[in-house]
C-alpha cells in the first residue's frame, strides 16, 4: 500500500513538475524577449535602411531602469505589427516584424520599432530586413 | 523639267504614305512576360502576395484569348519570377522585345523594387520601349503634389520611349487572397484573388475587343474594389483604390491619336510617339476612399 501511495505521490509530483515547466515555457514565451511598444509609421523619403546608416539602432536604459531597443526595419506602412520574432545566430541577434497576411499592400517602407529588452542581450549585432548594424 | 521633278517627288511621296505609315493591326508575333517580385532576396522587403499568380494569370489568359479570336498570331512568353526578377534582368535590353510587359511588386512615387536587396528602377533609370507596360505596384503614379506643395509626387515622362501606354496605379494597391464564410449555414469558404483582375484585363480587352482603358479600370474595379460588403473592408487599403493609365499622344499618319483608346486587334505596330507628340497625358479613376501609405 505504501509503495503504491508512494508511487502515486511520485506520479503527481512528475505530471505537477511537466505542467509547471510547460507553464513556464507559455509564460516566458508571452513575456517575450523583446516586447514592442510601438511602431513608428512610414519614414518619410528613406528608400532602404542603407540609409540609416550607424544611426538605424540606439540601445539605452531609461531613468526607470528599464531597457529599450529602438531600430529601423522595413514594413507595410501602417499596417500594425502582430509580432516579433527572434534568434540568435552566434553574437548576432536576428529580428524579424511579424505578421500572417494572406492580402497585402505593395508598399514598404522604413518605419522605427522601439520595444522593450525583457532579459540580457547577449549580441553585439543586430539583423533586420537584411541589413545588419552594430549594438 | 520641273515638271518631271514635280512629279518625282509626288511619286516619292505617294509611295512613301504606304511604305512610310505606322501600320495598325495584328502582330505576327504577340510576346508577354513579366517581372513578379513576391519575395525579396533575404526578406530584405515583406513579401507582397499574388505576384506569382498574377503573372501566371495574364501570361495565360492573353494566350488562351489570343489562339481562340486570332489563331494566326504567334505567341511567346517570358517570366521572371522571384530571385530572376532582377534589376539587373529588368534593364537589360531584351525585355524591350516583349510587346506586353507585366511587374508585379513593391513600389512607391516614380519607382519599382526588384528581388535584389535595395535595388529599385526609377522612372528615370528605365525607359520603356514595349507596346504595353502594366504595373502593379503601389503609387507609382501618384497625383498630387509632396508636401512642400510644389513638387508633384510623381513623373511620368521619363518612363516613355515608344511605349505606347502604361497601366498603373495611383494609390495603394493589395494582392493575394482574400476569404469569408459563404454558402449555406456560412459553412463554406469564397475567396476573392487579386489575380482575377489579370484574368478579367486579359478577357475584356482581348477576347471581347475593349480599349486598354476601358479594360483595365473595369478589371480593377470589378476585382480589387468592388468584390462587394461580402468581404470584411477592414484594412485602409481595401476601402479605395486608383487605376491610372499614362500615355503620349499626337498624330499617327497625320491623324490624331491618344492611346487609351487602344485596342489589341488593330494596335499600331511598334513603338510610337519616341520624338514627334503633342504632350503627355492620363487618366485616373477613383474608386472608393484610397489610402497612400499603408
């Protein structure tokens, strides 16, 4: 009998264990990495983020001590952003706006994206639309 | 003597009227293809659905038209999709030698995107000697001035040497696939394409002899604006939309012609208007409430 109350405690522990790790898991990925605050629309009379230059990313803290990325990237204008996706490749963090759209406007263009660093970012590069800029 | 002269050179110009004159007609050889930029090399642009099909579409449709009214007219085609939809393919000479010359991708004021990263062709990089040119691509031909109120947005002329109209649009324009709940209990899905208004262009101006005008605003107003309140209106670039068509005019073998009345079946062949015209002109519809930037 013991055994038997020792096994099920052992069972309800492990399934207690995976549903918090998969709790865990959702949280972290609703948190997310990088949270966006806002999206800028289109930037007037800038082609390419070529353009930008050395000034297409600014990283800084605020006086709250919260961190903040702001860059530019290409996008459908107005059109708002669903999502931002993220990975790492080596020191490089590659960035990626997001959003399913079976119809689209053919029209793109540089917009500025500010959203807010939830954890360490462990990159000295950031990838957009192709281009990559130093952090 | 001068008598003789006189008639030398009434002979001259008698035979010259034939031989001289811009003929109109069929093609012996009919030739459509395309640029379709749907994706961009490394998503260094989102993507802009349909572009694939809408090339498909017209290359298609023209043809299928083409060998049921005018069976005697050869055809060829030509498509670039994707990472060969480059600029470097778009400048090169021979795209001149398609008649019917389609684009379908991102564009803005006076320029076109191609596959290539940051690579664009201006209206003053390109300069069109093909019957036919149709873009679609968002407000490559915008009206209206800039905000400085003295420049206009945009500049047709430079795109023109020989080319005999160029379709395009004024505004936003979208692509891919748009979808509701339908039929009974709403149980089944209707889709509406952005590509049916290639299909419909091909149809009315080929199959049932309408101007290039007439067919194109009809196809755009049938297929890219009026696809009814059955589909959700929810994004600015649903709720309006501008076809526009560009063209030289002048006389033709001493007669007055404006080429938005141009018909496939008795088109001038070759290019026209490269020197001798009157001015530049175009005409827009505006359907709906069109949006610019989004």
């Amino acid at each position: 009998m013991k055994i038997d109350c020792l096994n099920r405690k052992i069972i309800f522990l492990f399934i207690a264990a995976v549903y918090g790790l998969v709790l865990a898991a959702c949280s972290l990925k609703d948190e997310g990495f990088l949270k966006i605050k806002s999206v800028s629309e289109c930037v007037s009379d800038k082609k390419s983020l070529a353009d930008f230059g050395s000034d297409a990313v600014k990283l800084y803290t605020d006086d709250r001590g919260s961190r903040w990325i702001e860059f530019s990237a290409m996008w459908y204008g107005r059109e708002p952003v669903n999502e931002i996706k993220y990975s790492y490749s080596g020191d490089t963090l590659k960035v990626e706006l997001y959003k399913k759209m079976t119809v689209a406007p053919g029209f793109n263009c540089p917009v500025w994206v500010k959203a807010e660093v939830h954890g360490n970012l462990d990159a000295k590069y950031l990838y957009v639309n192709a281009e990559t800029f130093k952090l | 003597m001068v008598k003789n002269m006189k008639r030398m050179l009434f002979l001259i110009l008698f035979v010259c009227s034939f031989v001289c004159a811009q003929r109109q007609g069929l093609p012996s050889l009919f030739s459509v293809g395309g640029f379709a930029v749907q994706k961009y090399e490394a998503n260094w642009a989102n993507e802009f659905p349909g572009g694939e099909d809408g090339l498909n579409v017209l290359v298609s449709s023209m043809e299928r038209h083409i060998k049921d009214k005018y069976p005697s007219v050869d055809l060829s085609s030509t498509k670039y999709f994707n990472s060969a939809a480059t600029r470097k393919n778009f400048l090169d000479a021979k795209t001149n030698n398609l008649n019917f010359l389609y684009y379908h991708g991102h564009g803005n004021a006076n320029f076109i995107t191609m596959w290539d990263k940051y690579q664009y062709v201006y209206n003053t990089q390109k300069k069109f000697k093909n019957y036919w040119v149709m873009l679609v691509a968002c407000n490559v031909f915008r009206n209206g001035l800039r905000p400085d109120g003295k420049t206009p947005y945009s500049n047709q002329d430079p795109w023109f040497d020989g080319v005999h109209s160029i379709l395009g649009f004024a505004s936003i324009v979208w692509g891919g696939t748009l979808s509701r709940s339908c039929g009974f209990l709403n149980l089944s899905t209707c889709r509406q394409h952005s590509w049916d208004m290639e299909e419909e262009f091909a149809e009315r101006w080929i199959k049932n002899k309408e101007t290039i005008w007439s067919a194109f605003k009809y196809a755009v107003y049938n297929q890219l604006y009026d696809f009814g309140d059955k589909y959700e209106r929810n994004k600015p670039y649903l709720k309006g939309i501008i076809p526009k068509i560009v063209y030289r005019y002048g006389k033709i073998n001493g007669v007055s012609f404006e080429p938005y009345e141009e018909k496939f079946e008795n088109a001038y062949q070759g290019p026209i208007f490269q020197n001798n015209y009157d001015g530049i002109a175009s005409r827009w519809v505006t359907y709906g409430t069109p949006a610019y930037e989004d």
